[in-house]
C-alpha cells in the first residue's frame, strides 16, 4: 500500500516509491492498497516494537485487504466499499490527528492538489479494484497491483527529468510485462479471464503511480506534517465517494455481518493503521526499506485467496507474479559500487 500525504494498495496497498527509483525522503513511497502519498520523511524516534515486527503487520494488513474487498463486495455495491473503507480510514487518522494535535493544511491551493492526489491514489483505485474484485479473484487482483512499480517507472521517465531510462531500468520493464503476459496466460488468449475486471485492476495499479508523480510535483517539501496531509487526503477523497455513491447505488436493504467487518477492516487497518504504520516505518529505516512491502503484497494476497476463498490457483499465476516482482524490482534497483545510477 510515506511520510506528508497519504500512501499500496497497492495502495494504492498503501503505500503501500513505485517512481523509478528507491525514493529519498522527498519522493513518493510506494503505497499499498490502503495507502497515500508521501512527500517527506519525519524524524526517526524510538518505537515499542521493533520495525520488523511492524513490517510483517504491515504485509499481513495490506495483504489481506484484496480477500477483505472481496467479501465486501459480495453484500454491498462496489462503491460502498470504498466509501466504508475510506470513511473508517479517515476516522483513524482523526483520531491520530487529535491525539497528536496535528492542524489540518491550510491555503485554498493546497487542498486542491490534495483533492487530485485523493482522486488518483484513493477514490479511483480503491473504486477500480472494488468493482475488478466482482469478476476476478482477489489473487489476480493481488498481482495487478504488484505492477504498479513497472507503470511508475513508465511514467516517471516520461514525466521526471531525473529518472533516466537506463538499461537496468528498461530490463525491469521487460522483465516485469512479461511476467504480467505470464499472469494472464497470454500463449492461451487470455482465455478464462474477465477482460474487463482485469483491465480495472490494471488501471487501479496505474492510478497510484500517476498520483505518486502529481504528489511529487505539487506537495513535495510542505511544512505541514504527514498526518495532516494524510489526513486531509483521505477526508477528500471520502467526500468524493460520498458525492459519488448514491448517485450509482441505492441504499442496502441489509447489512449482513461479515462483510461488513470486511468493509471496516479494510478502512480501519487496511487504510488507516497501515499508513500510519508504514510512515513509522519509512521514519525508522528509510524508504527504501520501507518500499519492500510492495513485494510481500502479491504472496499473502494469494495465499489468502486460495486457502480462504478457495479460488483456484494455476502455475502460470505465481510465476508470472515472481516474474513481476523480479522486474519491479530490477526497475528499482542500484548499482553496487561507485554510487552511480547508470547500470
């Protein structure tokens, strides 16, 4: 799924660094499904429990979060979910905010790029993946979301200067399509895929790299802290979906339990605590250690998937989500020696 606005969900998972690079402080950690942006790091202090620890929750957190959207969505409309899912998120980060006495932005100007970046790394993914969840299993939904490395560096070598396309880099992207042509069995004809839940899913995990990058451009160096900035993302983005979902659904008749636990899970932990957590991280050991969650992502997504709900597994799916990984991750990677970013 971090450190002045929101981070996945992967994210999305969170955020959940999906730029071309390992982020300094000042770019863009990856989020996870449940994440936001980042625009600067806060400084280090002690914590209770050791990152690690807090590192393995986090994967678990964010992991989980595509089987959550899927029981979700068997009782409530897609757009439903996300409005839970943000609206428990952000009633975390107001708890934080009033705990640590954070003061939301200020200036009319800033809280327009934050309504951008909640649109782009919030509202539209977190919709996306929902409705994907409808026709694919939260597995394939899971690996999708692992591309969002391969999309950022696309992107960000169109879109920042800084990140020239070196050979290291452009075998990344190869390496990782390719996994992703493995995933959905392109020798077959993509046979046995819903195109249309796939393309989502796909289109989800591109939103957080564009958000990353627009964050980047517009809110990098603020002086508010994360958490206001965070915070204020993901109220935005809840008025979006609130603004959004009863022009496209109705009112549930019923509010069958589990789901809806689902529904506050995914916001509460899924959302709120995990990029809380995940800004501690990024805080405690850097972002680029903090960036490696995005890769532990895809397996717990899986393993979820297929021991919780039963959904079917075949090889091509876990070798093409290695394969993914092994790109995304080559894309992000640097040189041993002379400190230099060419290959």
């Amino acid at each position: 799924m971090s450190t002045a606005t929101a981070p996945s969900d992967p994210s999305s998972p969170a955020s959940p660094a999906s730029s071309a690079s390992p982020p300094s402080p000042a770019s863009p950690v990856t989020p996870g499904p449940g994440a936001a942006a980042t625009t600067t790091a806060p400084p280090a202090r002690r914590r209770a429990v050791d990152w690690r620890v807090r590192f393995a929750v986090l994967s678990l957190v964010w992991g989980f979060s595509f089987l959550l959207i899927k029981v979700g969505t068997t009782a409530y409309a897609p757009f439903q979910v996300t409005f839970g899912r943000l609206l428990f998120g952000t009633a975390v980060l107001a708890v934080a905010m009033a705990v640590q006495r954070a003061k939301p932005p200020r200036g009319a100007r800033t809280w327009g790029h934050l309504a951008v970046a909640a649109f782009f790394l919030n509202a539209l993914p977190f919709s996306l993946f929902a409705y994907a969840e409808l026709t694919i299993p939260s597995t394939l939904a899971g690996i999708c979301n692992a591309t969002s490395p391969l999309w950022g560096m696309a992107l960000s070598m169109v879109a920042l200067s800084e990140d020239r396309p070196t050979r290291r880099r452009v075998a990344g992207l190869g390496i990782g399509f390719l996994g992703v042509l493995t995933v959905l069995g392109a020798w077959q004809g993509f046979s046995g895929l819903d195109a249309r839940g796939t393309a989502m899913a796909l289109l989800a995990s591109l939103s957080y790299p564009v958000g990353w990058i627009y964050v980047r451009r517009t809110l990098a160096g603020r002086s508010e802290s994360h958490l206001s900035l965070t915070g204020a993302q993901l109220f935005l983005a809840t008025l979006q979906l609130a603004v959004v979902t009863p022009l496209f659904t109705t009112w549930p008749t019923a509010f069958p339990v589990v789901p809806l636990l689902a529904v506050v899970a995914l916001g509460a932990l899924g959302t709120g605590l995990a990029v809380l957590i995940q800004y501690g991280i990024v805080a405690e050991v850097g972002p680029t250690t903090g960036q490696m969650v995005t890769y532990f992502i895809p397996v717990i997504a899986t393993a979820a998937g297929v021991t919780l709900l039963g959904e079917a597994l075949t090889w091509n799916t876990p070798v093409g989500a290695l394969i993914v990984l092994a790109g995304a991750a080559l894309t992000q990677s640097r040189p041993r020696s002379g400190g230099s970013r060419q290959p």
